[in-house]
C-alpha cells in the first residue's frame, strides 16, 4: 500500500472519511470500538455509513458489566448487525494467567494476552482499521494522523481532531446514550482492574493505570507488528 493512497483522504474526517473508505475499501474495512466513555459519536458515524460495517469488540475477560450492558445498548440504537466479540484464546489464558492476576505482575504483557493477539487474529484479511482516537488525549496521541499506515493496512482516526466539546455537541445532537460509568466520574474506561474514576478534558486518560509508567495497552503502538513493551515480570 502506497503512501500516496494516504493523499486521496487528506481533509476528510469524521463521517466524510468513512464514508470515503468504505467506498473505496468495499468489503476490507472494519472498525474496533471498545464500547467506552467516547465511543457511541464513532459508532453513531459509522452506522450511518453502514450498518453492516463489521465492529470489533474486544472482550478481555475483564470488563465492567457496565459496558457490556452499553455495548448491548448501541448495538440495539444504532441499528448494528454486524458487532463481532472478540475473546483472548483459553489456551493462552490458562497458560500465561491462571489465577488471573497477569494484569498486577505484568500488565503490558496481559495486555498482549487479552487484547494484542485476538485483535491481530481477527483482523487478517482487512485492508482498513477504524479507531477512535482522539489528539486531545495527549501523550503518544496528542500528534496521531487522521489517516497513517501501520502494518500494513491502513490506519484511520476519523475523531483525530475532535475536541471534547465536539463530541458533547454530536452526542446531544442525535441524542447518543452516555456510557453509565460517565455519572460516576470516569472519563475513559478499559478493563476494571486498571481503571479507576478519573480524568478531565485536559487529561481524559489519567484514570488509566493510575500510578504506572504505562498509557497504552499495544493495540494501536507497535513494532513489527508486535507491541513494543510485551516481557512479562
């Protein structure tokens, strides 16, 4: 794939951009959401475009039941048909995390457990992954590119230059359900055992791994196709 190809899409975002790569990428595009604080505005575009767009959803096994019940909830607004869940391998599970506890010894590489390699599995044969980041999160975000390559598909951040408010704005407008978890003070929302309330529109994620050296779970930084930080202890 050229980086040339990455010029057809220069100035789109949001909806617009979708829609563009669903027409040129038929068939080979799939969005992962992780059914989180922010995820109902991706969502809501996408189902506009098309209901039938397939939808990762990962499931690491350690999820609030709250976003459970709100992926159940969109799925059944927006008219989705095509949200697949995606789980960690059991093999995998009983030999790297028995007793379940991976995520305090050695969270990066839970992460890569639960979350890195069922992705990578279930995305073989798509051309096209939709995300939504956001650069007002910051850190490794704060400088991301609405549409990048990265291996070797390309890479597309409708939401990249959307600003807290833009998403309050868009929610209220098409009257978007919040995720239940929002009310009692979480800004940004993963697995239960590393996330607690938190955050603001300065820093949405400050209540992810709270008092780690770590800011992302290896979904969307890696190398070779592989996350950068995966040693476990």
């Amino acid at each position: 794939m050229a980086f040339d190809t990455l010029e057809t899409y220069a100035g789109l975002e949001g909806k617009p951009l979708i829609e563009a790569l669903v027409r040129d990428y038929p068939g080979r595009v799939a969005l992962v959401s992780s059914f989180g604080a922010e995820s109902a505005v991706l969502l809501h575009m996408a189902a506009e475009v098309d209901r039938n767009l397939p939808v990762i959803f990962l499931d690491t096994g350690k999820l609030f039941w709250e976003t459970r019940r709100y992926r159940t909830q969109l799925i059944e607004r927006l008219g989705l048909t095509n949200v697949r869940t995606v789980r960690p391998v059991a093999g995998d599970l009983a030999r790297e995390d028995p007793d379940g506890g991976l995520h305090r010894r050695a969270p990066d590489f839970c992460c890569h457990i639960r979350k890195t390699l069922p992705l990578e599995r279930v995305l073989t044969g798509y051309e096209v992954v939709i995300s939504g980041r956001k650069r007002f999160h910051g850190g490794e975000r704060a400088n991301i590119a609405t549409v990048g390559l990265a291996d070797g598909r390309l890479k597309a951040e409708p939401l990249a230059g959307f600003s807290p408010a833009d998403l309050r704005r868009y929610a209220a407008e098409h009257q978007l359900p919040a995720h239940p978890l929002t009310a009692r003070g979480y800004r940004s929302i993963g697995c239960l055992p590393c996330t607690i309330k938190g955050g603001s529109d300065e820093d949405p994620r400050a209540g992810r791994w709270a008092g780690q050296d770590k800011t992302e779970c290896g979904i969307h930084w890696t190398a070779n196709g592989r996350p950068i930080r995966v040693a476990a202890g």
